[in-house]
C-alpha cells in the first residue's frame, strides 16, 4: 500500500523523510478524538497586580489569599487503526480510549498550602516516563 498524499506531505514535513512502508507488515494510524486543558481559579482575597511607576517600570504586588483554590483538568482521546501494509485493507481497530488528569491546589490563610495530583502515579520516579532521543 502506498501512502496517502497527505501523509507524505505530512511525513517530508515533520520528519524530513518519505514514510517507509515497504518493510512494513501493517500500517498502525493513531487518531486524536479530542485533546484539551481546562482550568479555573476561585480566590478570596487581594490577586497579584502590576503597579506602574513612571521612568522606571512596573512593580508587581504579592498575591494575599485568604483562601485560593486552582484546578487543571486534561482530556485525551486517542483510538488506534491498523491496515495491511501491501495490501491496504483494513486489519482491526481499537474502539476509542480516553485518558484524564487533574491537579488541584488551595491555599489557606496566605501561607498554608497544599496540592492534589495524579500527573504521574504515586512510587513512580519521573524520569521513567521521559523519552530517550537517539542521536
């Protein structure tokens, strides 16, 4: 199976190179469904602000919070397709998967703070999930 215009265009421009399809036994295509970030932010209290001063600038003031609390949402969707390499007839197909994270933060009082996380999974070291780059 050849590829489809758009993806050697796609490949030469990303990757400076024609997709090698000939020693391929299947083609995996990966679909994005959905990929967002939403946040919000509640706080009672004075926010930080910018106060300018002639000829010199500005001055930022200290955010004072009585109490603060900041929440990230991430959404992903992905879902996988796989062809046939030579012949280009469809072999299977993942139905689609999602994928969630959130991070959580408050502050108390102006100095008591603390945060809620599933980023990365408890007991699990963050360079384990970081990707080598062959040279």
């Amino acid at each position: 199976m050849r590829p489809r215009r758009y993806e050697r265009k796609f490949c030469t421009a990303m990757a400076g190179s024609q997709p090698h399809v000939t020693s391929a036994d299947l083609i995996i295509e990966a679909r994005s469904g959905a990929s967002s970030i939403d946040s919000f932010e509640t706080l009672i209290g004075l926010p930080s602000y910018e106060i300018p001063i002639p000829l010199a600038g500005t001055l930022s003031s200290p955010e004072a919070a009585l109490y603060k609390r900041g929440e990230r949402r991430g959404i992903a969707k992905l879902a996988l397709a796989s062809y046939g390499a030579e012949s280009g007839q469809f072999v299977s197909a993942t139905g689609p998967k999602f994928g969630f994270a959130q991070k959580r933060e408050w502050t108390l009082l102006f100095f008591i703070s603390w945060k809620n996380e599933n980023l990365i999974p408890e007991g699990v070291a963050p360079s384990r999930h970081s990707v080598a780059v062959p040279n």
